[in-house]
C-alpha cells in the first residue's frame, strides 16, 4: 500500500483494534449485523454465517486489490454451512 493510501486509512480508522474501518464503515457495524443474523443458530452454523459476513462487509474495502478474495471467502463459508446442514 502506497503512504498516501496508508495515511488516508490511518485518518480512517482512528481505532485499527477495536473499531477497523473495514468493519465499521457503514451505519451497523459487522458484529451487530452478524449478532442479528447468527441468532437462533449453534456452533459451526453461527461461526460460518458470521464468517461470511465478516467477508462481505469488508469485500473491497479492507483491500480493493482482494475484493474477489473476500467474496470467494465468503462463498466457501455459506458452502461449509450448507453442506453441515442434514436434512
């Protein structure tokens, strides 16, 4: 990353730790929007569906140059998820 990009996000993301800019540039940040949507689901279920978000909500933000990365990430956790699932 270029030190102009680096010092843009360090303006950005004033709390890289706790509050990441990739995870908190929108109005719910990820881990309200995954607490929502994992609710009522156990174990491995929750963990690949607040995994797959995690990677959509940052999908070309965290690293523009790995967008299609993060969305193939989260593709292969929703597969996981769906192949755990027994009928």
């Amino acid at each position: 990353m270029c030190r102009h990009c680096e010092a843009e996000r360090a303006q950005q993301d004033p709390d890289p730790v706790s509050a990441p800019h990739h995870y908190t540039h929108k109005s719910m940040e990820k881990d309200a929007i995954a607490a929502v949507m994992v609710e009522g689901l156990s174990g491995m279920e929750a963990s690949y569906v607040a995994d797959a978000i995690k990677y959509i909500y940052r999908a070309g933000v965290k690293d523009p140059a790995k967008k299609r990365q993060d969305i193939e990430k989260a593709v292969q956790r929703l597969k996981s998820w769906a192949e755990s699932v027994t009928e």
